[in-house]
C-alpha cells in the first residue's frame, strides 16, 4: 500500500506485520499494480517506480515529467 507520506508498504496477509518497506519523495495516490514480479508505484515526486515484489528493492524508475496521481 502507498500513502501520503511517500512510503509504500508490504504487509503479510497472516499477521498483518510488516515485510518491507520503500520510500519516494512524495505522496503515492494512485494503484500500485503488480506485473512480472515487480509492483509499478506511482509517486507525486514525477517518477514511476519498480520495486522488486519479494524484497522492495527498486529495480529501476523513469521520470514522467510531473505527479503521477492515477493508476
């Protein structure tokens, strides 16, 4: 999950508890979608970004030339 702090979240379904984190420079409004083993997070920051699914890792990110508030 994104929130307006900039941080995106895993969380595990069973416990609730946190499995890692990532943070970008500004708010995440729009759907994170999973494709190919990687979650696409839109940012307010203007970059587009891809996590790693299992580690949070960012595995690459492009500028779009402004907020990314949609999916």
């Amino acid at each position: 999950m994104g929130t307006v702090n900039g941080r995106v979240y895993t969380l595990s379904l069973d416990t609730g508890r946190v499995l890692w984190k990532f943070a970008t420079r500004g708010p995440v409004r729009g759907a994170i979608v999973e494709a190919g083993g990687l979650f696409l997070v839109p940012s307010h920051d203007g970059q587009l970004y891809a996590l790693d699914e299992s580690t949070g890792s960012r595995r690459w990110r492009v500028a779009v030339g402004g907020p990314v508030a949609a999916s």
